[in-house]
C-alpha cells in the first residue's frame, strides 16, 4: 500500500464513520503568543475543547502537518540519529466534540488498525492510565475494559500521569490517554523475551504510533478537576510511523514517504544509502529537515533573524551544514529537493505545490548565502577543536589560524569544552546558530560553555546598545576590537552605564 493510500484510507474509514474531513492548518500559528508552530492535530481545535468556539461539526478528522522544534515538544536532537522522529510529520486524528466516547474511539482504532491496514493484532500494545492516588485519579477502567474486548491482558499496560494524562494546561480540558504502540522486532527476538512487552522507550523497533485522549475533566483555577459536561477525544497517530508499520520497514526512512528524496541525494552525492552510518543520517536530517523548511515557507514564515523565522533559518543551516561536511555538496543543493516534495504533496497540501518556484528561490537564497561563510567556519572549528584536543594539526593547515586560536582561547581552554567566546564568533562571523555549534561539538565529544556563550551575547547586545546611544548622545567610545574604551563623559549616570560595558 502507498502512504498516498494510507493516508485516504484513513480519511475514508472515519468518513464512513460520519466524521466531516477538514484541512490541515497552516504550521505557522499566527496569532497564539503561547504558540510558534502547529505542534499537535487538536491545536486549530483549542477554542472548541475550551467552549470559547461553536461546535459545526461534532465529529472531525484530518491529517495536519506538525512541526516539533521547540517548546515543549522539541524532538530536533532525535531527527536523523532515531529512524521514527521528524521535525515535521503529518499526524492523522479524529474528533468528537461532545459526541462519541472512549467505545467507539477504542473500537475504531482497533478496526481500522487491524481490517483496513490488517495490522498483526499480537504485535499490537495498549496502555492506559494507571490512576494517581496523590492527584485523586482513578486508574481508566473504562479504557481497559473496553481494549480488553480486543486485546490479551498482558499486552494491556498501565501507565503513569506523566505518559497517560494529557493536561491542556494549568487549567482546562484534561482526562486520560490511551497509546497504541507496534512491536516490529523480529519472531526470533520477541520469542527471546519471552513475549514480554515493551514501549519505544525500551526498543527502537517497538513504537508508538497513535494517541487516544479522553477529555473528560476541566482542570480549575485552584487545582481540582471538574467532570466535563459534554466529553471529547482528540486522537493523534504519527502517519511517517504507520507507513513504515503498514510497509513493513524498519525505518520511516524506508518507506515511499522518504525514499524519492534519500535516493536523489545519493544519487547526486555519489554515496549509496545504507553505506555508513554518518552519511546515511546526514541523507535522513536533509530529507527530514527541508520538509519542516518548505512547509513553514509555504505557510508564510521565511527565514530570518527573528523568532519563528530563526527557528527555521537554523534548521535549514543545520541542513546545509550536514550536506556539505558529509555528503560534499559544495554548492547550492538542498533546493533542488523541492520538486520531489511538492509532488508528493500535490493534492494532500497544495500549498506547498502552488508555491514550490517560490520556496526554492528562497531555499536558495539561503543556502547561498550560507555556503559563503560555512566552509571557513568548518575549518575554524575544525583547528579549534584539534588544538583543544592536543592534535597535531594537519600541515597544509594555516599556521597563522592555529597560533591566533592558541593564544587567544587559551584561558578558556578546559579539557573538551568548547569556549564561549569562540562559540559566540563561529555564530557571530560565520553565523553558525548556537545549536549547530552544540551538534558540531558533539560529533567530537566536546561540549559548549553556554555560559560563556551567552555572556558574549549579552555583551554583544551591550554594546550595540551603547552604539545606540553613541548616536542620540553627546559623547564617544572608542571600539578597539572587543574593548569599549571610554573616552569621555558629561554626567555620572552616563559614566556609571560605560563602565558596565567597559572589559576590566
Ligand atoms: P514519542 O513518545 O514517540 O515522542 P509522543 O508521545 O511525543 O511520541 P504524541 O504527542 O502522543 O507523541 O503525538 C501523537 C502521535 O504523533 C504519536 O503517537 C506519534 O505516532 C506521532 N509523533 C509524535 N512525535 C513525532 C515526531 N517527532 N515525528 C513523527 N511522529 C511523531
Ligand atoms: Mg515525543
Ligand atoms: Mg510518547
Ligand atoms: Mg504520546
């Protein structure tokens, strides 16, 4: 089955179950100060679940684009490294506003996991929650029993609040979860367990692939929980991991989902897929992350220095980044990606289709503007961390660059941590975002002092404060590379504020 397929036959099953099919809303979330990015399905619900919006339809699905970069979902550091976590993926859900309960939701996920995709059904755990005597929960028999229709006791496992209630916020809707996870570990290795179960936190094959929430209470101002007059469910179910399942793959990597853009690349990298595992997870991050890129674009946030801007300069950096240290891609290539991807999401989210000369021009844009400063940066880093470790340095390296490194850094210098000062100038002069420097860094076991780095920061902000006033104000500083030194003043508050930016 093609994930095209997958994906309509799961529109088609709640369809048939008189759901209204809705789109996806945009990634970019205008108008949420507590929210940058479409983060879950239930996200464009919010105002319903809160009984601030009046209920059109009482039962809803879709399939919404999510992007978990930041905030409290923030899944970045997985992306590549697992084979089951992308910045963005689509999250197929169903709702019931007020309408149907935990019987129908429990009894058509089952349905639809094991008669539409024919799922096998002993490869298949449940858990729901356990209760909290502290917090006066009561474990969710309810759940139990009706999964207990479909599924052996021993594959039922019982959750904790942290897994298994899902909470709005301090206050609102809250209830119960249940999650439906895959075990595609082999016969061979489940029969060496003993059949024993398993969540993804144990096994990189055993999965989680959809959640069930019960919105059954509304949490008060002072803590306590309120019965909800009329219950919902909010249901998400990662769809790159239900392919993979249905496909009968290891990774998510593997399946029709990815493997159109994995196979460019390597193609046009002269590195087969599956070789080594450093350019196979540079291949992943660059199919992964040029997906979150080109959504946000399509969706109205380019790159730039600013907020969500930012978040999306530095993915798409991060992306470059590996393309060109892996995989040698010199110039310009990442772009070239987008025709495969507005393709693949003609007729699913045509956004992306109506507007892909557009998103690769900036693509581009911003890949050339990057690969001006990168490759010196790599190779600053490169001498940076070499003499941090005691390496000789390789001899067609600048001799010049090393002995400026050396003597500059040295006070800094601790065994393998990275200095904040040359954290912040590899961010400053080559404008490696913070985090590319972290993810550099620990590629070669070293970490960043944040400190340090955000202290230069501070400073740097400091000073093109002062440079500010410089302008509105009768007095003068003079900039000596890293030095304010202060000249001259007219009154003693003025004074007071120079000396604060002086370097004693
Ligand atoms: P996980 O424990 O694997 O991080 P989660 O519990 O954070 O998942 P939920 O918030 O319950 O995920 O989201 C619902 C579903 O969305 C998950 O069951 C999973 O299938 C999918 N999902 C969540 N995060 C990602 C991601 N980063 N990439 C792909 N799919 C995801
Ligand atoms: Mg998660
Ligand atoms: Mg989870
Ligand atoms: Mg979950």
């Amino acid at each position: 089955m093609t994930a095209q397929e997958i994906r309509q036959q799961f529109l088609d099953f709640f369809k048939s179950k008189g759901h209204q099919i809705v789109p996806s809303a945009p990634i970019v979330v205008k108008n949420d100060p507590t929210l940058m990015f479409t983060n879950a399905g239930m996200n464009q619900f919010k105002d319903l679940f809160l009984g601030e919006a009046a209920i059109k339809y009482p039962r809803v699905a879709d399939t919404q684009r999510c992007l978990r970069v930041s905030g409290k979902h923030n899944d970045l550091e997985e992306v590549g490294i697992d084979t089951y976590h992308h910045t963005m993926f689509e999250m197929l859900g169903n709702w019931s506003f007020g309408d149907y309960f935990k019987k129908e939701a429990i009894a058509w996920s089952w349905e639809l996991l094991t008669e539409v995709y024919k799922l096998q059904k002993d490869r298949l755990y449940v858990t729901i929650f356990e209760g909290d005597e502290k917090e006066g929960l009561a474990k969710d028999q309810e759940a139990y029993d009706f999964w207990r229709q479909y599924v052996d006791e021993d594959k039922i496992l019982l959750g904790n609040k942290k897994d298994n209630f899902w909470e709005m916020g301090e206050t609102g809707p809250c209830g119960p979860c249940s999650e439906i996870h895959f075990d595609s570990r082999s016969d061979e290795d489940r029969a060496k367990v003993n059949g024993a179960t398993l969540v993804n936190a144990d096994d990189p094959l055993v999965i989680e692939i959809w959640n069930n929430v019960f919105m059954q209470f509304n949490r008060q101002k002072d803590g306590s929980l309120k019965t909800l007059p009329a219950k919902h469910v909010d249901t998400g179910m990662g769809f790159e991991r239900l392919v993979r399942i249905i496909q009968n793959k290891t990774s998510n990597y593997d399946t029709d989902v990815f493997q159109p853009m994995i196979q460019f690349i390597a193609e046009k990298s002269g590195i087969a897929y599956g070789k080594e595992e450093k350019t196979d997870i540079a291949m992943r991050v660059m199919a992964d992350h040029i997906r979150a890129i080109s959504f946000a674009i399509a969706d109205g946030t380019l790159p730039s220095n600013n907020k969500a801007g930012y978040v999306i300069r530095r993915i798409l950096r991060r992306a470059i980044r590996y393309a060109y240290q892996f995989l040698r891609f010199e110039k310009p290539f990442i772009n070239q990606l987008i025709p495969i991807l507005a393709e693949q999401f003609k007729g699913v989210f045509d956004e992306l289709y109506m507007q892909k000369d557009f998103v690769q021009k900036v693509i581009l844009e911003e890949e050339n503007s990057f690969l001006k400063t990168l490759a010196q940066g790599v190779s600053r880093f490169h001498v940076y961390t070499t003499l941090e470790r005691g390496f000789t340095v390789r001899e067609e390296e600048d001799s010049w660059e090393m002995m400026t490194y050396q003597t500059r850094y040295e006070n800094e210098r601790s065994n393998m941590l990275i200095a904040g000062k040359f954290a912040f100038e590899l961010s400053d002069t080559y404008g490696f975002p913070i985090d590319l420097t972290e993810l550099m860094a620990r590629e070669k076991g070293f970490s960043v002092d944040m400190v340090g780095f955000e202290t230069e920061l501070q400073k740097q902000k400091n000073r093109s404060r002062a440079a500010t006033a410089i302008d509105t104000e009768d007095w003068i500083i003079v900039n000596e590379g890293e030095e304010s030194e202060f000249v001259g003043y007219h009154d003693l508050e003025i004074h007071a504020q120079i000396l604060k930016y002086r370097k004693v």
